[in-house]
C-alpha cells in the first residue's frame, strides 16, 4: 500500500510540473494569455504607436479600465515615427535654397529677356536715323527731283549771315542748327548747361539742369557761339576751323511737319500779343491784306482791344507775297529748314523730329556721351497738333495751298514728311 500512494503522489506531482510548464511556455511567446485581467506586473514595453501621435507603452493602459478584448485589437502596424528637428531644418534650408536658385533663374531670364527689348530698341532707333539721313544725301544728290535754292553750292559758298543757327560747343565737341518752333528752347538749354555759359543768380555758379534755365535768357544770342560769329572771332581762320569742327563734332538738328510749323509760329507770335511781331509783321500784313478802311492800330494792344489781329489766310497770303521776300528774308520762324541748317552742305550725324522728340532726345543724348550729366527738359513743349491742319487750312483757297506746298516742299522732301495730298486735292 504504501509503494501505490508513492506512485500516486508521484504521479499527481509530475502532471502539477507538465502543467505548469504548458502554462509557463504558452504565456512567454504570447500565443496564449490566461491572465485577461493582467495588472502591474505585465512587465512588457513594447511600443504601440497612434498615428501622428507619440508612442505609448502597453504598459501605461491600465487594464482596470481597458478589458482583454480591446488590448486585443490594438493595431499591430507600427507608423513611422516623426522626423526630428534636425531632420526638419535640414529640409527648410534646403527649399530655401532651391527657392533662392529658382529666383535668380528667373530674374536671369527677365534680364536677358529685358536685354534683348533694350538691344532690339536700339537697333531700331539706329535702323531709323540712317533712313533719315540717307533720304537727306538722296534729296541733295543729282538724282534728287526737288530744285531748290542753293542746293548744289558747297559749304564756303554759303554767306556768313546764314551761319548764324549752328551753335557750337567746343567743350563736348557738338554743333546743334536750332529751328525755331521744333523744341529750340529746350535744346539751347542743354546747350547752354553743357557750356556752361550762363551763370545762375542764386548758386553763383553755372546752371546744372535745363529746366531751370530762364527760356527768355536762352534766346540772347550771346549766350551761344555760332559760325556767323567765327569771323570776328577767328578772321580768316574761321573756315578753315569750321570745316575741321564739322568733320570732327557730332552735328545734330531737330524738324517738324513743314505745315504745322506754320501753324505753330502764327499761333504763336499773332495769336497772342506780341509787339514786335505786331510792329513789325502783323500790322504790315493788315496794310496789305486787311482790305480796312481808316489806319491800322499803332501797338498790338490797340489792336486786341479792337479786335484786329491778322488773320491766318493774311499769314499765308504775307508768306507767297513776291514782295516779302524782296524787303527782307524771312524771319526765322517761318524760314524753310533747309536755308537755316542746309543739309546739303552739312553733313549731319543726327536728325531728330519733333514727333518723336522724348525718344529721339534720349538717343541723341546717349550718343554725345552726356546722357549722365542731364536730361532733356520735360516741361510743356509747343502742343500744335498735326490733326490740325485740316482745320486751319479750310479757309485756305486751294490754290493757296498748293503755292505754299511748293515754297516748303524742299523741307517736306528732305526729312521724310509726306505730302499732303488730301489738302492739295478736293
């Protein structure tokens, strides 16, 4: 009896140890857990991971509040954990870097393209002038079919009298023929800045920007050297002087439309009291034209006051006169360009118009070097607009007009205006 109760308690004992075992085995790898209600001493710290959040232990979930099922169905993909912040900077610094490359690729590609505009510009301006200038030698040539007064003579022919537009600045080696009534005001200005000919009251010293230049002291012949005053200058050294300067200086002029010239000058000096111009060419043309009885207003406010001016048929009429021109040349205003700058003798390096006068003045500017030194003046300029004509001249007869187009048609043919038909043709 005693060796069977040994067995027994022998067998009980070593099924006990084989359980316990199973149990020990099964609980290590996880395949089964006998203990859903685990507390503290579950010692595993395997990391579970909610998206986009930190990463919290398993052994932080109290299972007094979270049952076997739910620990069962925590989620087994594990999320790739957030970068770190030098991980971070790294990828800012180097989008700043690809931004700053992009934009100086960019700014690149507006300059090249802001560069090839400025070229194409220029090429265009220089394209125009040498069309300008060659129409010019084309016209003066044998070939050219407009006979005009001393077209074929040469430079030493021309009287000293008639030399008296082309100014000179030695300084900066330019010689500027200045047309009244096509921005000459203006243009002297530069012209006296760059002499440095007169001086402002208030600085005591040369005036330095156009604008400010007085436009009544601009027109006192003294300010200027020209080539009608090389003979009291130079003697019978002048031509031989003149003709280096107009080899070596950069010669430049500045046109208009023939007719609207016209139209400008009588705006000017009649349109407005002017008392010379009345004295001497306003009240000359009511003598002759008016057809009034009784004498004509001594001064220009006598005959404003009276409502007597000249009018612009009387103008014209004072322009074809035979007699005019027999008393005396015609005053500068009126004057056609090619008897004050004569392009036939003077072979100019720039001809600019007033039409394209802020673009061809920028151009001109950048050409004599100065264009760091001043700017061409940007106030108001004369405003007689081409569109006009066809008014002031419907008053006009036909005949008229075709006699004026033949006294001005040298300046219409040599700089590029084209006749105006529909003013000479009903």
């Amino acid at each position: 009896m005693g060796t069977w109760r040994g067995l027994r308690v022998a067998f009980i004992m070593g099924s006990l140890f084989m359980i316990l075992l199973i149990i020990v085995y099964w609980d290590d790898v996880g395949g089964f857990n006998i203990y859903p209600l685990q507390g503290p001493k579950q010692e595993h710290l395997d990391y579970y991971y909610h998206p986009q959040t930190t990463p919290v232990l398993l052994h932080s979930i109290s299972t007094s509040t979270v049952g076997a099922s739910a620990l069962l169905s925590l989620p087994t993909t594990r999320a790739r954990p957030p970068l770190l912040s030098s991980e971070q900077e790294t990828g800012r610094e180097v989008e700043k870097n690809i931004a700053v490359e992009r934009n100086k690729e960019e700014e690149e590609t507006r300059e090249d393209v802001n560069g090839e505009v400025e070229e194409e510009r220029r090429r265009a301006e220089e394209q125009r002038q040498e069309e300008r200038k060659q129409r010019i030698m084309d016209v003066c040539s044998e070939r050219g079919s407009v006979e005009f007064p001393g077209k074929s003579r040469t430079f030493d022919q021309i009287p000293n009298r008639e030399l008296d537009h082309l100014i000179v600045d030695d300084t900066h080696q330019i010689i500027y023929c200045y047309v009244p009534k096509v921005a000459c005001t203006n243009w002297k200005r530069v012209m006296v800045v760059l002499s440095q000919s007169l001086v402002s009251p208030s600085s005591g010293k040369p005036y330095t920007d156009p604008e400010a230049v007085p436009a009544d002291l601009v027109h006192n012949s003294s300010l200027h050297l020209t080539f009608a005053k090389f003979w009291r200058h130079y003697g019978s050294l002048s031509h031989h002087l003149m003709a280096l300067k107009l080899q070596r200086y950069t010669k430049f002029l500045f046109v208009r439309d023939p007719f609207v010239r016209l139209i400008s000058a009588f705006r000017n000096k009649f349109g407005r009291p002017n008392e010379d111009f009345y004295r001497q060419f306003g009240s000359v043309m009511l003598r002759r034209y008016a057809n009034t009885t009784g004498s004509v207003p001594e001064t220009v406010a006598e005959a404003f006051a009276a409502g007597i001016r000249p009018t612009f048929q009387q103008f014209i009429t004072y322009l074809l006169d035979p007699e005019t021109e027999r008393e005396a040349a015609f005053n500068e205003h009126w004057r056609q360009v090619y008897r004050l700058c004569h392009p036939c003798q003077v072979q100019y390096d720039f001809v600019g118009r007033l039409e394209t006068l802020e673009t061809d003045s920028e151009q001109l500017l950048r050409i004599l070097g100065v264009d760091d030194l001043l700017h061409f003046p940007t106030g108001a300029r004369n405003r007689t607009a081409a569109s006009w004509e066809r008014d002031w001249f419907a008053q006009i007869p036909m005949a008229m007009r075709r006699e004026l187009y033949k006294l001005y048609e040298p300046d219409f043919e040599l700089f590029g205006y084209p006749k105006p038909d529909s003013m000479l043709h009903r």
